[in-house]
C-alpha cells in the first residue's frame, strides 16, 4: 500500500502546525495549506510535506483544490479543516461585516472545502473529514455568539455528512477543543465601540480564561479521529474543559448546566461546578 496522504488548513501555527508535525512523524505525506506567502516556509525540512496557499475565504479556490491536493502525491485519504479564526466581543458592538466575514472563514469556507473531496472520498469509497468546531459550540458563553454560531453550524454539519456520507464508506467526524494556548488569542477580531455596560462584566469573563492548555493534545486527538476507524462516534473533544464539558452537561441536565455555567462566567462558580471542571494544564 502507498504512502496516505492527508490535507491540512491553516498550518502556519497552533493546531494546524502541530498537526502536519504528527501525520509527518508518522509517515504519511502531508499537503499543508498556509493563507500568506511569507508562511510557505512553516514546514521546510519535513519530509514529506508539500505547502500551498490557500485563502480559504475563496470559494472557488477551495472547489478546486481538492484536485490540486490530489495531484500532489496522487492520492488523497483525509482532511482536516482547521482554518479559522475568533471573533470576540458582544453581539451588539459586533457589525455585520464582523459576522459575514467570521461566517465566510468559519463556516461558507469549509463547506466549499468539504464540497472539493466529497467527490474523491465517495469516488474511492474511503476518507476522513475532520471538521474543527470548538467547545464554545457546546453552549453558553459571553462576548463569543458570533464565534459560537459559527461553531455551531459546524458541528451541526458535520452530524448531516456523517449521515450522507456513510453509505460510501467515508467517516466525517467534527473536533470540539477546548481553550488551547494557541495563535488564535493573538489575531481576535474584536468588537469596537463596545457599550459601557459591558465592560465590567467582559473584564471579568477574561480574567477566568488567562490559564489555557497546551495545544499538543489537540493535535494527538487529530491522528486518532483519522486513524481510529471508529465509523460511528461523530464528536470528539480535546483539552481538560473540552473533555469535561460535555460529560458535566450530561450529568447536570441542560437546565443545570447553564445555570452553573453562568455563575461561573461572572466569577460566581459553585463548589459543585468547581469539584466537577478539571483546571486548565498550561502549555509549557
């Protein structure tokens, strides 16, 4: 059997980047997707990675690169859609150029891309799709609504493909990770002008969220979706909070959940939520 090939987004940093390293490592080839030339270098000296440009936000680039990845080493047997970024800030301070455009990266972006190895994957009868979705899509927290629906839409299209494509042997899986130390806190598209009224409470809500995990582990749970063979499980979660979450939401009951939640956001958490939600394990 020839060497598997996987294709990758937004590899210029954080989980992307961590990602190429570890299918790298593990022998596969890689076809890396990098949104500006100054970052075609990421990956030099890896053997078996190929990088290309890609601004997702292009449609119709993202149509044709599943061919353009194929071609690369002639075959092609996963993808992860990584690329994205956060936009942060309250809804109403939020324009609407904010929201189309985090909708475009997050959301219409990776939809072309999905649409672009559909056609391989069914083809060939075999595949992976990674969608990355984010913890925040499991619900509840302040100054990311936009950033969450985005998310959101995510995860709920993944659960449909899985659903479609399964009849044709392909496997669409969505990742859920939890709060990483990682680029993305250092690009946030930010709401402006943002009203008085929430300053306090913002100022409050980002303090609790200054300690995040190391992205390593996200990066491991990556492989695993891909290689696992698991043709029924669709979520998967990484981080201490991003594993934990769900199963305290499952276990509190919905209603619960959000009250506890809550509390927590304005620095109020309970003992209950305390004893319940792991700490974040900082990156080295």
């Amino acid at each position: 059997m020839s060497t598997q090939t996987i294709v990758i987004t937004g590899t210029s940093s954080g989980f992307g980047r961590l990602a190429v390293a570890r299918f790298a490592g593990a022998g596969w080839n890689v076809v890396a997707t990098v949104r500006k030339e100054s970052d075609l270098g990421a990956h030099g000296g890896i053997e078996g990675v190929k990088t290309l440009l890609l601004d997702v936000d292009d449609e119709q680039a993202d149509l044709a690169f599943g061919e353009i990845a194929f071609a690369q080493f002639g075959r092609v047997d996963a993808l992860i859609n990584n690329a994205g970024y956060f936009q942060a800030g309250p809804l109403e301070a939020t324009t609407m150029d904010q929201v189309h455009r985090q909708f475009q990266t997050n959301v219409f972006g990776l939809i072309a891309l999905n649409k672009a190895f559909l056609p391989i994957f069914r083809e060939q009868r075999s595949g992976v799709i990674v969608n990355v979705s984010s913890i925040s899509a499991d619900g509840g927290f302040p100054y990311t609504s936009n950033y969450q629906a985005s998310k959101a839409a995510v995860a709920s299209l993944t659960e449909g493909l899985h659903a479609e494509m399964a009849e044709f042997g392909v496997q669409v899986k969505a990742l859920h990770p939890g709060n990483h130390m990682t680029r993305i806190f250092s690009k946030v598209d930010t709401a402006k002008d943002v009203p008085a009224d929430y300053v306090d409470s913002m100022d409050v809500f980002n303090t609790l969220n200054t300690v995040r995990s190391d992205p390593a582990g996200t990066a491991e749970v990556m492989f695993r979706m891909v290689v696992d063979g698991d043709r029924q499980k669709v979520h998967y979660y990484s981080g201490p909070d991003g594993e934990a979450i769900p199963r305290v939401k499952q276990l509190l009951g919905q209603d619960w959940y959000f009250q506890e939640l809550s509390a927590r956001n304005r620095a109020q958490a309970s003992p209950l939520w305390n004893a319940l939600m792991p700490q974040p394990v900082a990156a080295n």
